[in-house]
C-alpha cells in the first residue's frame, strides 16, 4: 500500500491506496472486499475508464495522464454506472466518497504515490 498525495497542495487524498496493473487486478479490486482498504482506493494504471456495478456506494473517480496530472475529475459516481472513461487517460483512480471535496483536486493538478 502506498500514500496518495496531490504534489501541486501536498494534502493528501488517501493514507493507504492499492496500486493494481493486470486487467484481472481492476475487477477484483473493485469488486471484492466492500470494507476492505483495497475496495475504497485503487490505482489502476493503463486504464481509461471503469465501471461501479456491484459496488455498494458512490465512488469518486480521478482520469490521470502518463505524468500523474489530473485530466478529469468526476465526484460521487453512483453504483451500477457502467462505464465512465476519459480516452486520453493513462491511468485511473477510484477513491472513496468525498475524497476530492475533502481535499480540492483540480484539473491540472499531479498526484503521486508515495511509500506508506
């Protein structure tokens, strides 16, 4: 697990987020564990979109370039969405509920995972 923090503020968005690669990692990643820390914030590179069928609540969901800037941000994405996606993303993440108004992610912004 590793610490997500927005490098433009330096706050952080989440103390612990799953970093995942393999295509099979994403949908166990986000379909397992609904309590787990691996179900609330996931980082899923080479990824241009997901989906939140079968989750149980909102997620909110960040479109990253290949730099870690902010392409899009989208707040409060309802379960059973079946896609949401952004084709010049690079990487996507899926953080818990009100982690984007909790800590102001603009468009332009460069996240980066950091060793918890």
């Amino acid at each position: 697990m590793a610490v997500l923090r927005n490098r433009s503020t330096g706050a952080v968005l989440a103390e612990s987020i799953a970093f995942a690669v393999p295509p099979l990692r994403h949908v166990v990643g986000l379909l397992l564990g609904s309590g787990s820390e691996l179900a609330e914030n996931i980082w899923l590179e080479r990824c241009r979109g997901v989906h939140t069928v079968g989750l149980n609540c909102d997620v909110d969901v960040v479109f990253l370039d290949a730099f870690g800037r902010v392409l899009a941000c989208c707040p409060g994405v309802p379960p059973g969405c079946p896609s949401i996606a952004y084709s010049d993303a690079r990487a996507t993440l899926k953080l818990s509920p009100g982690s984007l108004a909790r800590t102001d992610v603009l468009v332009g912004d460069v996240l980066a995972l950091d060793e918890a």
